[in-house]
C-alpha cells in the first residue's frame, strides 16, 4: 500500500487518504484523476475501511467503468484481495441493474426490453399519429428526454406540457404495454422506485456504504437525485471532475451541481489537482489563458514539470478545402515520425473536407463518431430478432423483424422465437442466420456484402462471451459508440493511440491524448457555434469545448481558421501564439462586433 502511494504527488496522496467526509476533488487536464479515483477506492479497501461488495463506482462510459474495475483490481492484487465483488459501473447500468430486479414494481417482467433511440422513435411516431397534435416525433422525444433527465414526475406532466402531456403518457404506456423501458428510464425508473418503495432504498444504501463518482461534471439532474438517494444520511461520497471540461450541455449535464457541491453535502471537502503530466508548459499556460476567461468556474493554476515545448500554431486559411489540405499535410509529416495526431472539429459536418483530402492523397485514417456498429441495418435486424426472443411483448422490435420477410415467410419462421429461447446468444443468432437464409436476402439487395458479414461474425463473437440472453441485450444496448469508429473502410475500430491519424468531434475526443493536435475551423460561427452566442452559459460551454480540444495535445498544438476568426483566438495568451496568414490576427480589416 505505501508503494502505491509513493507514485503519486502530495495531493493526489491527500486526495486518496482523506476521511470518509463527502469529497470532491477538482482534477485539472492530466492531472491523473482517474488514478487518483481508483487508488483511492483501492486504499480503502486495503485498509479495511470498506469491503469491495460495499463499493459502488459510478461514471458514464462502459469503457472507463471497465477500465476502473481493472485499475483496482490490479493494485488489490498485491494484497491477495479480490476486487471483483465491487460494482463499476455506469448510472445506467446501475438503473438496469436494479430495474431487472424490481421490474414488476414498475409493471414490467426481469426480460424488459432497453429501447434505443431508434426504437423509441418507432413508439414515438405512433403516439403522434394518434393524435390530433402537429408535434414530431423528434420533438416529442426531446420532451420525454427533459422530464427524465431533469426529473419531472408524471404527475406534473400536464403542469410543465400542458394538452402535450397526453402524448408523454401514451408513449409510456405503450412502453409498458411492451415490457420495455427507454434509455433515459433506466434512472428515472429506478428514481420513481426508489421515491415510492423507501425500503428498497435503505436495501441499496445498507449493500452500498461508499459510493463514488468519476467525471462529475458530466452529471445531470436525474442522476444527482439518484445518487442522494444512494448515500442517504450516512453514507461516504467521493467525486472527481473538472468544471473546466464540462462539455455536455446538450445531454442534459448541469455543471453547476459540480460547482456547489460544498453547499449541496454537509462538512465537504475539497481538494486541488493541479499538476498536468500531459502537455507542455506552453499548451498549459495557452489553454489556461483562454479558460480562465470564463466567470462559472472553479478557479485553478495549472502547472507542469515537462518541457517548455513549442509556441501554438494559429494558422489562416483560405478556405475550408485549403485548410484541410494544409492540416493533413502536416499531420501526414507528424505520422511520419511516429507520432499519434488528432484531427478536431466542433461539428460532424467538418470532416467532410478532410475526409475527401486523405482519400484523394491514399492516407490512412480513422474517423470516430461515425455510424455506430449498433446502429447498422444488420445489427439491428439481428438485435431485433434476439429481443422478441427474449421479450415477446415487444412489438417494436417484431415489427422490424416483420418487415424483412413476407407474410408468408413470417408464418414459417414464427417457431423461430420459441425454438430459440433458453439458447445462447450467439447460438440463437446462427439460428436466425441459417434458418432464414437472412445474409443471402440481404446480399440480394445491399451492396459492400462482405462488411456487413464482418459486423455480424464480430456480433457473433460478442455474443459468445454471454451465457445468458438477457445480459448479452443490456450490454448491447448499452455499448458505448462514443469511442468506436470506423476507418476508410468503414470498419468498427477503438482508439488505440498508436501512431496514425484520427478525425473526430471535440465531444468525442474528451478523454483522450494525442501527439499532436489540429483543431479545425476555430472560426466565428463555428467554434463558438452560432447557436451559443446569445446565451452567456452556452457561449462559456463553447470556450470549454476549445479548452477540452487543447488539452489533448501532449508536444503540438496547431488551430486552424477561414473567413473570421473565433473570438476565443484573441483571448489565447499573444506570447504562446506563432501566426500564420495573409495579414495579422489583430489586422482592423478583421473587426467583428462580438459582443
């Protein structure tokens, strides 16, 4: 134990050895927040002070609850204690978790179906075209998504939507008609268990002593309830995070829960983590000049031992064809070296560009944030089958099923279903393969055959590692596309961070690291997006986003513009800046009224 304390610095140390009193530790970029988070649960456990199945940690991807999990069993190995009893996992999981065991308590059976937005919006688009209302379906999910995510109860549906209300409750009672519960239910539900059955509650804070929470800055307002609910009176509570990388308004997120956790738990503390391992004196010392401009914050200094490294490049260009032809000749050089480069742009749309350069050039590349491998025609008509397997209420997913075969042909395979159930995931989905002739039928109609193959042996080698059919649903489910792409021939892939180039929105990249780093289109209207310059929180949002983008260079930092430049380019620090354009930045030709 002491040893795994030495590789850490001063505060991280505090931060791990600090009493049981609520926490929240403030983690600069790099910082080594999730090492802190982990040895911290792991020092707990070694010392006695909770045992593993009494852990209950929390985030918001499947990869980084993964990658925690391991990261505490691998310091208790040492110590001949077993981590695997603890629960890592994120809120969803842990809503799913939950629901499977109290699903009749909210009108469903343990088999409930997980609908994703696909489905949803199935359900959605026949509530609308029941009813009188000229509302959209799209608009309609946006609605439900508001009331779960910033927890208004169905009670007050009619107060907060008024006559629309009446659709809010159709679409959830066809979900329960269907034995299925939507994304966002799985905390709102247990959230609507745990306010109506107050014994289930104390079950879970009695099984959960110490809870804890990574990138708590992402949190939304459902999720907070849930986690109060959670510790109760007498529970501990650790959270990291930083305000500065709060980048998911548009979910829902509400980082301002992060900002006033002193207030929100009794006798908090609150603990710095300044020290940046990542990026250069001069990648810090810029990005701290352009955050430090935001008022809703937590103020803090950033510091670092590496190198001083080189200025930031700001370079002007002509065009976003220019620009592309200009970024990808550099990072083609970078790659050349061995170095791991990131391509960042604010919206999807910008990739377009560079795509058709490293395309015309022959360069490899991986774009992320692409087609998701579960959102693919083919999973999903697979996915379907198993789910109706699993949960013969669901019609949702039998429509699908339903739509690839003639009447005639679903009366033959109708025996499928039951003759499938109890199988094995991934022996059931050879069932359907070879029963139904599916891959020929689609062959038949849908050109690149050979990777559509691929995405269902790779669907079949998933589902191999699941005995149960249920289990293998909610994972796939809840698979997270954030950090999965696809390369130039559109193949699932994961970031690796070897070297090579990447393309993917800033959202995406949050988390990761590269050698170098191009931001594109830090243009006026871009970045900050024209949407967020008549609100003050969108418009410090916007400023984060860059911040994040920043950050995940380790040695080279280049931003890159056309047509008018961001405001945010001249509230970088002038001394860590090197420019490149036809005239300087703070030329008069250049004037924009910003405010």
């Amino acid at each position: 134990m002491d040893e795994m304390l030495e590789q850490l610095n001063i505060k991280q140390r505090e931060a791990v050895k600090a009493d049981e009193k609520p926490l929240l530790i403030v983690a600069g970029a790099g910082s080594g927040k999730t090492k802190t988070l982990t040895t911290r649960i792991a020092y707990m456990i070694g010392k006695g002070i909770v045992k593993p199945s009494s852990v209950l940690a929390l985030t918001f991807t499947n990869k980084a609850a993964t990658e925690m999990k391991k990261r505490i069993g691998e310091i208790l190995s040492s110590q001949k204690i077993d981590a695997s009893k603890l629960f890592a996992g994120t809120f969803h999981s842990f809503g799913a978790f939950v629901l499977r065991r109290f699903a009749q308590k909210q009108g469903r059976t343990s088999g409930f179906s997980i609908y994703d937005r696909d489905d949803s919006l199935k359900v959605a688009k026949a509530v609308c075209k029941d009813s009188s209302f000229a509302i959209k379906p799209a608009q309609l999910l946006s609605l439900l998504a508001r009331a779960k995510n910033t927890v208004i109860y169905p009670e007050k549906y009619e107060e907060e939507f008024g006559e629309k209300a009446a659709l809010l409750h159709a679409y959830e009672a066809t979900l329960k008609k269907n034995n299925a519960f939507d994304f966002d239910d799985l905390i709102y539900k247990t959230l609507l268990l745990f306010e109506a059955h107050p014994a289930v509650v104390k079950e879970y804070q009695h099984r959960f002593t110490h809870v804890f929470v990574d990138e708590y800055q992402d949190i939304n307002r459902a999720q907070y309830v849930l986690l109060r609910a959670l510790v109760g009176k007498k529970g501990s509570v650790s959270v990291v995070g930083d305000d500065a990388q709060s980048i998911y308004g548009f979910r829902h997120a509400d980082f301002t829960t992060f900002l006033s956790f002193e207030k929100e738990w009794e006798g908090a503390q609150v603990i710095m983590l300044e020290q940046n391992y990542r990026s250069s004196q001069r990648i810090i010392e810029a990005s701290s000049s352009l955050i430090e401009k935001n008022v809703l914050q937590k103020k803090k200094v950033l510091w670092t031992d590496n190198h001083e490294g080189e200025k930031i490049e700001v370079v002007e260009y002509p065009d976003a064809y220019s620009e592309a032809d200009g970024v990808i000749e550099a990072a083609r050089a970078q790659m050349e070296e061995g170095k791991c480069v990131g391509i960042l742009f604010r919206t999807n749309a910008q990739s377009r560009p560079l795509e058709h350069v490293l395309r015309s050039y022959g360069v490899s590349y991986q774009l992320f944030g692409a087609l998701s491998f579960y959102d693919r025609k083919e999973v999903k008509d697979v996915l379907a089958f198993l789910r109706v397997v699993s949960n013969p209420a669901d019609v949702v997913s039998l429509g699908r099923v339903e739509s690839l075969f003639t009447k005639k042909q679903m009366e033959e395979y109708n025996s499928l279903f039951s003759r499938c159930s109890g199988s094995s995931p991934a022996n059931a989905i050879n069932v359907f393969l070879k029963e139904t002739a599916y891959i020929e039928r689609v062959a038949r109609v849908h050109e690149n055959i050979d990777e559509r193959i691929e995405n269902i042996q790779e669907l079949i080698r998933f589902a191999s590692e699941f005995d149960s059919l249920e289990a293998f649903l909610e994972q796939a489910t809840l698979s997270d596309a954030l950090q999965s792409g696809s390369d130039t021939k559109g193949k699932k892939s994961h970031f690796s961070g070897e070297a090579g180039i990447y393309l993917m929105t800033i959202h995406i990249a949050k988390g990761l690291e590269f050698d170098g780093v191009h931001v594109v289109g830090v243009n006026e209207g871009l970045l900050p997006h024209e949407r967020s310059l008549f609100k003050g929180d969108d418009l410090e949002e916007e400023r984060r986003l860059l911040y994040v983008a920043m950050t995940r260079a380790r040695k080279d930092l280049s931003l890159s513009f056309y047509d008018f430049p961001s405001r945010f380019l001249y509230e970088i620090a002038p001394q860590h800046i090197s420019f490149r354009g036809e005239r300087d930045l703070d030329d008069d030709e250049r004037y924009i009224e910003y405010s």
